[in-house]
C-alpha cells in the first residue's frame, strides 16, 4: 500500500492524475486518506449513478481546459460528510 501512495503522491505532483478515493459502505476512510492526496469521501448509500454523472461532468470541464488551468469541479451530491 505504501508503494501504490507514493505512487500517487508523486503522479499528482507531476500533474499526471487527479486521484479521488471514494469509500463505499464499510470502508476504512483513514486507510484511503494515507492512500490519497484529498480527504476520501464516502459513498452515500448506493448513488453510483450520480457518481458517475459527476464525474462525467468533471471530465468535460477538465478536457475544456488549457494544461495547467485550475478547473473547479461541480459540487459532489453522491457523498456523505
């Protein structure tokens, strides 16, 4: 696990991915926050569809983007805080 967060420290530093953890039910938050550069967020219930719109979405405003342009994701409706 150590190795896959460096990993992922070092390709987000790179601006190679934006890496988002996203628990589902049971999961261990803490285990995905050492794993993941932002705060994991949790699942609420079984909203796997507007996960994905969300995420669709967050991908047409990033393609619509010029490299290096800070693009503000839409608001997640599919967690729980």
């Amino acid at each position: 696990m150590q190795h896959a967060a460096q990993q992922v420290r070092r390709e987000e530093e790179n601006k190679g991915v934006a890496f988002f953890a996203v628990g589902v039910d049971k999961a261990n938050m803490a285990t995905l926050a050492e794993i993941s550069v932002r705060q994991p967020l949790k699942l609420r219930g079984l909203a796997f569809r507007e996960l994905f719109v969300w995420l669709s979405a967050s991908m047409q405003r990033v393609s619509g983007s010029k490299p290096g342009d800070q693009v503000p994701l839409p608001p997640t409706g599919w967690s729980e805080i």
